[in-house]
C-alpha cells in the first residue's frame, strides 16, 4: 500500500557525515565518570612521558600533531591548553611545565570523536527565530536532528534552510567544523543537575554540537522535540524535551532557547517525566502548560503542569486503534495549531515492528477530546527507505505548519532524514470523515 495521495516525498537527503569531528576529553575513561585511581597512575605515566623529552623533542612533536590536526579544528592551542588546566587535579606533583609541555600534555587527553558517524536522524523543525534572507512567501527554518557516533552516543546538532511558498525546502551548506559549547553556569539539584551552555557567536549553526555533559546524559541526548512556545504576555522561546539517557536509566528534560546560541538544559521531575517522548503544546490551554507523552509504552496521554517543570499523571488519550499501530502509540512532536483543532501527528508499531507515522485531531479548547483519527499511515517506510540500522522505520521529532502545508522532516530506518510535505486540508478530509 503506497503513501496518501497528498503527500508529496522530497528528493533531499541529509547523511551522516564521519568527517565532521570534535575533540572530546580523554582521561583515559569513559566520559564523564570520573578519573579513578587507576586511570590517575596511567594519566602520570603519560606525563612522566612527556616531561622525560628534550626541548627539542617536545616541540618537535607538538609540531606533528597540529601538522595533523590544525585544519581540522579551531584553536587547537588553546584547546590543548585548557585540556591541560582541566587534568591539573588529576595529576601527580609536577615541575612548572613550561608552554610547550603543557600544550603537548593537553593533545595527550584529548579525542578525535566522529559525531554523526552513525546515524543522523529523527529531525525536529521551527521557524528561525532570524527571517532576514528568507525567500518571497517562504521562510528560514532550523532544524535539530539526533547524532550518533562511536558507541551509540547520541547528541543533538543543527542545520538552517529554507522553505519556499510552495513548500520546496533547501538545506544551507554544513561547515565543515564542528564545536561544543562552553558550559558557563552549572547548578546541581535533586533531580540532577541545571547547566547553561553557550556557543561562540563565529560558530556557524551547523558547527554547534550539543554533547552529553550530566550524568543522566551520559550515554545520550535523544530525540528532541521543538517548538516555538509563546507565553501570556508575547514573549517567545524555543523548547526542546528530549531523552536523557545514562546507560542506565532515561529520564526527560527540557532544552530551552531563545537564539540557538545560548542554550539552558533542565531536569524534569513528575511520574510522567520517567519516560520517554514528551511533546510540549506551543501555549498554555486554559492557563497550564500542557504536553503529549507516552507513560505506558502503548498509550498517549494529555498532561498539564503549572509550572513547566513538574510533570505528574496524566489522562489517556489516544489509544492504539488500528492494524498499523497495534503494538504502541507515540507522538511526533509538538501538537501543531490549525483553526480545526490541534494536529498531533504520531508514530504507530505494527507487524514486523513497522514504524509508521499518522496523526490525530485534538479539540482545541479541550484536548483530551479526539476529533479524528487516521485510519491509515500517512508516511510508511516505502521500499527505498525500508534498509538502515533500525530498519522499517519512519519517524520524525516534530513537523511545521507553512501556508497550506506541512513540511515533515522525517528519519529512514534510524540512519538518515529526508522530507516530505502534506497538504493540510486533504488530511483534516480525512481526518474528520
């Protein structure tokens, strides 16, 4: 069975890159435990090392490594240096090194880490929050979109384009540089910790790399879902929830922006932010914060908070209902406003761990009220999409209204996106028959 005739599939792939690479703490040990005694008696072998050469030798070899590596990365020096500011506490009692030492050492605990090396996928879309440049009747876009590397570590980077009137969409070229961002403030609770993060405002868009820096995150940021809240009084600001992942133990937390140069990430608390694939309304409903989540691995749920932080029970919502999505229900993102209601687009598990993506109507003053359901899959892994690292997939992280339209930036089988768009009165047809 082929997609839904008002759908239309867009020839433009993004693919993951395993040139673009970061450097990325090296202990030796896992970021970001901490250094044991063991890895502290090899991290001064490594030193002892290091300080047994000439001064010769030392230079000689520091000029080797930005030989290798200086094209590859900003500022390595200075890299190198802060690399060494930061083991300070780590290493044994140590004659004062001088500058070439100290920058040498600095390359010896660091990484090249191959970012996306795996997978580049399960894409969330707003608005730019900077139109200038944007083409007649169109408009800029920012995407997010998870990256997997070595070790099934995901983290969350960017891209920037452009939507036409009539809904062509064109991705900006990627730097070929990539970055982390500078964590200036870190506030530890109960719940984890509260950091702020910031980018240098040269680094182009696509450079900036969101990398786990908690502990919940350690394993990956997953999955984030944007959108464009605006609160009671006008103000803007973009949100992300997103899957943090320990190793262990996932939990959700908030991402939230005003620029996508300065980013703060926060714990949430509540039973409903135990799981996974929370999707936050664009505004209040009736006063309250409202979200999409999904606390029974099958069902969605309407959750309200009153304070955007905490996150507890929850009513039932969408169930599933057809043969499509007969093993689990989840959400696509943040619920997307029309005059109708709001559409909430979904992903549904069937036979063979199909994943496909549908969508339902929300009343718009009561969203637990479900005005239409979609009897059929809107996007279904169609035979060029069917083979990945996860095949049989489609999925995507949050869609965007533009005129008629809704562009649907979309991830093939858990390994690279694409887009698609869809006609928004041929669905509510089908949604409200």
């Amino acid at each position: 069975m082929s997609d839904v005739p008002f759908l239309n599939r867009q020839a433009l792939y993004l693919r993951p890159d395993t040139a673009r690479v970061l450097v990325r703490p090296f202990k030796p040990a896992l970021e970001p435990r901490d250094v044991n005694p063991i890895d502290k008696t090899r991290a001064n072998h490594i030193i002892d090392r290091v300080l047994a050469l000439d001064d010769a030798e030392a230079a000689a070899q520091l000029g080797d490594v930005l030989h290798n590596f200086q094209g590859r990365h900003r500022n390595l020096l200075a890299t190198f240096d802060a690399r060494a500011d930061e083991m300070e506490d780590t290493l044994a009692f140590h004659p004062a090194l001088n500058e070439v030492q100290r920058q040498l050492i600095g390359a010896y605990f660091l990484h090249e880490y191959s970012f996306e090396a795996s997978a580049l996928f399960n894409p969330s879309i707003v608005a730019h929050p900077d139109q200038s440049g944007a083409p007649a009747g169109g408009l800029r876009f920012i995407l997010s979109l998870r990256a997997v590397g070595e070790g099934h570590v995901s983290s969350l980077t960017f891209r920037s384009g452009t939507i036409t009137a009539d809904g062509a969409v064109t991705i900006d070229p990627t730097q070929r540089l990539a970055s982390t961002p500078r964590v200036f403030a870190r506030v530890a609770g109960p719940d984890g910790d509260d950091i702020q993060l910031t980018f240098k405002p040269q680094e182009d868009l696509s450079e900036r790399v969101i990398f786990p820096v908690t502990e919940s995150q350690s394993n990956g940021i997953e999955d984030a879902r944007f959108v464009e809240f605006e609160d009671e009084d006008g103000t803007r600001t973009f949100y992300g929830t997103y899957t943090a992942y320990s190793g262990r133990a996932i939990r959700s937390e908030l991402i939230q922006t005003q620029d996508f140069l300065s980013f703060r990430l926060t714990p949430l608390k509540g039973t409903a932010a135990k799981n996974k694939g929370m999707a936050l309304f664009p505004r209040k409903i009736d006063g309250r914060y409202a979200m999409i989540g999904r606390q029974d691995n099958e069902n969605l749920y309407l959750i309200y908070s009153d304070d955007l932080h905490t996150w507890d029970g929850g009513e039932a919502i969408v169930k599933p209902e057809y043969p499509w999505e007969f093993v689990q229900i989840g959400n696509c993102g943040s619920p997307i406003e029309l005059d109708e209601g709001w559409l909430l687009l979904t992903h549904g598990v069937g036979p063979v761990r199909r994943y496909s993506i549908g969508a339902v109507l929300l009343d718009k003053t009561d969203p637990s009220k479900v005005l239409g359901h979609s009897r059929e899959p809107l996007v279904r892994p169609d035979p060029s999409e069917r083979e990945g690292y996860v095949p049989n997939v489609v999925y995507t992280c949050g869609a965007l209204r533009h005129g008629r339209l809704i562009i649907l930036p979309y991830a093939v089988s858990d390994t690279y996106s694409s887009f698609a768009t869809i006609e928004i009165a041929a669905l509510l047809r089908i949604l409200l028959d």
